[in-house]
C-alpha cells in the first residue's frame, strides 16, 4: 500500500515532521511518500493562504496519480483543496481535520479543538459545520500562534499548547482534544501523558483511516459532484489541466 501525503505549505521541516509522524504510526506494509508543492505560502493561516495552496495540493494528486499511489492525505487542519482533490482521483484522499472529528467521536461523546491563530478558529469552526460535527465539538480555542512558531525549538510553543489544553481539559466538559494544525502531529503523545486525556492529531489519524479505506477496496466515488471534472480547455498557466485527468 502507497500513501501520498501532501503538506500544502512550502516549509521543508514541517513536511519533514509530518513524514516522520506518518511512517511512526503507518503499518509495516505501508509506504509513506511525502511531499510539498513547489510553489506556495510557507504557513496556512487564512483563506487567501488555503485558495492559494489548494492548487499546489491538486499539482500534487497529479503527480500521485502517475505514480499509482493507493491513497492521499491532505495534512493541513484547514483540508485545502479537499473536494477537488477527490475528483482528480479514485483513490481515498482524507483531509486531518475531517480524519481528527472522525477519531475524536469514536472515544468521546464531546471534545474540544486548540488550534494556532484566532483566524483559523474560525477556519475550524467553518469545517465542523460542513463535516456535521457541530454538536460534538465544545469549543474551538486558539493559542495565538503563528504556526512557525510550531518549527521554533527555542520557543515556548509547547508550553502555549499544553495550557490551552488543560484549560479545555478543565472547563469544557470534553473526553479529548484535536489539535488543529499539522505542526503539532509530533506532540501528541508528550500531550496526552501530560493532560491524562485523549489527544488526537489528524496526520495520525488520517494515515489509519487511509489504510482501512485501501484494505476495504474502498475508493472515491466517480458517482455524483465527485466524478472526474469535464475535459475542458484552460488557458494561462492552467493551460496543462486542459489534459484529461490518468483514470486508472
């Protein structure tokens, strides 16, 4: 089994990071590839940095597709580029914030998620609406940020984290945590130890779900709003896609 994960910002140590988070917890018969856009913002912070991100992410799943990977993950809380992806290819692609709702309902009745800026808070509370899980969702609390600050390791980034948590922990009547940023998949376990609580990243969890996904023979619908986009001619820089998409 082949997992493409895509990091949809520029920065080499956060997909680094997040590579390293992916093959920990992937199975011995899983292949892990990793990768980045080429071109892009170097954080994910806003709406304007997702819209400009998602076309690396889909340049990406194109690039996965010559190479017949079985599955995606999108590692970015803010699943950029989520639904186009899905209809480039057959293939599962799961996105972490959808990946951690999922995992945060299956060992809790409620839980909460701690995210970087106040902006993305919003950006979160955005996806919980769509993905349905409103009512499961506390509270989405931000610790302000910025998500570099997650590659600094002379900052107080952890220390920032963990006391949002417990204050979740604390005041929000929850039984876990979803991070909410890629940056943080290799603080997971220190986190949980130190809260006594269930702490879930969604690089993790996504990399699990993508697997069972594969082992079920279970793929992208070509049914519906997710069928391979209508061959079509694009001009400027887009004038490439105006190739069909590899339906293998």
């Amino acid at each position: 089994m082949q997992i493409h994960v895509i990091n949809p910002n520029t920065t080499a140590s956060m997909t680094d990071k997040i590579g390293a988070c992916a093959n920990r917890v992937a199975a011995e018969s899983t292949r892990i590839h990793v990768s980045q856009p080429e071109s892009g913002p170097v954080s994910i912070e806003s709406h304007f940095d997702e819209a400009i991100s998602a076309v690396g992410v889909l340049e990406e799943i194109r690039r996965g597709e010559t190479l017949a990977m079985d599955a995606y993950v999108i590692a970015c809380f803010g699943d950029p580029g989520l639904l186009a992806a899905r209809e480039l290819t057959r293939a599962p692609v799961i996105g972490i914030a959808e990946a951690g709702f999922h995992l945060a309902t299956l060992i809790s009745t409620r839980f909460s998620v701690v995210t970087t800026l106040s902006r993305t808070a919003i950006i979160a509370e955005h996806l919980l609406d769509q993905y349905g899980f409103r009512h499961h969702c506390r509270r989405v609390r931000a610790t302000d940020l910025p998500v570099l600050e997650l590659e600094n390791p002379a900052g107080n980034a952890y220390q920032a984290l963990l006391e949002e948590c417990q204050r979740a922990r604390d005041e929000d009547g929850i039984g876990a945590i979803v991070l909410g940023c890629g940056g943080m998949a290799d603080l997971t376990e220190r986190l949980t130890h130190d809260l006594q609580l269930p702490v879930i990243e969604g690089v993790s969890a996504a990399i699990k779900l993508a697997e069972s996904l594969v082992s079920l023979g279970l793929g992208t619908s070509k049914h519906g709003d997710l069928a391979f986009p209508r061959p079509k001619p694009f001009a400027g820089r887009f004038a490439d896609w105006s190739q069909e998409p590899d339906r293998r």
